[in-house]
C-alpha cells in the first residue's frame, strides 16, 4: 500500500492553493467548525480532495477525513504558514512541497483506504 502526504497529493491535483486558502483563512476570528474531508482516486494519476466549505474562521476546527481509495494510504497534514503559496518550496520531480520546510500543526499519518478519521 502506498502512502502520500495531503501536500504532494494536493500539489498533484492542483487543489493546493485551494487547502491552503482554508487553512490559512483559520486564522482571524474565533469559532467552531468541522470541515468534512473526502480523499478519492484512481490511483497515483488521479487524486483529488473534496471539501464541505472553502473557509473556516479561527478557532476549534474539526476534521472528518475519509480515505475512498480502494489501495492509497493518505496522510492528512495541517499546516501553519504566512508565506504566499506561490512561495513554498517545491520538489519538481516528486511533485510536492517539501514538507520538512513547513511547520506542521497536527496531522493524521497513513488514513486506511475505507476509513475515516478525526483530526482536533
């Protein structure tokens, strides 16, 4: 079973920017929201992520992740930045940001294909 971080599985299928918009909006007001979670593919070619809302105000954020693959285990990592998208550094040939130059504020490592999961 093959495992991918929620970064280089977001920078593959260029939700990316998309992620990041949510989890930076996280940061202005307080409040408590969930945020369901959906990882599907088809494989290593075709992955996506769908999101129940685009924005969450700061505060208490609930994830409810669920893993559809029928073989990818997929890790699922929040992180803390205020540098632009655009900015991050970026490795070509694996096609993902380089995680290890990010802070990681929580995350849930290798999601079973079939099962969900919750990230406080």
């Amino acid at each position: 079973m093959e495992t991918t971080t929620l970064i280089a599985w977001l920078a593959r299928v260029g939700m990316l920017p998309a992620a990041a918009a949510l989890i930076i909006a996280a940061l202005p007001a307080r409040a408590d929201e969930t945020v369901g979670v959906t990882l599907a593919d088809k494989g290593m070619q075709s992955m996506r992520m769908d999101l129940s809302t685009e924005q969450v105000k700061a505060g208490n954020v609930t994830f409810n992740v669920t893993n559809t693959s029928r073989a990818l285990a997929h890790e699922f990592v929040v992180v803390r930045s205020d540098k632009p998208i655009e900015t991050l550094l970026y490795n070509e040939p694996e096609k993902e940001v380089e995680e290890s130059a990010l802070e990681v504020v929580s995350e849930i490592d290798d999601s079973i294909p079939g099962s969900p999961a919750r990230l406080r």
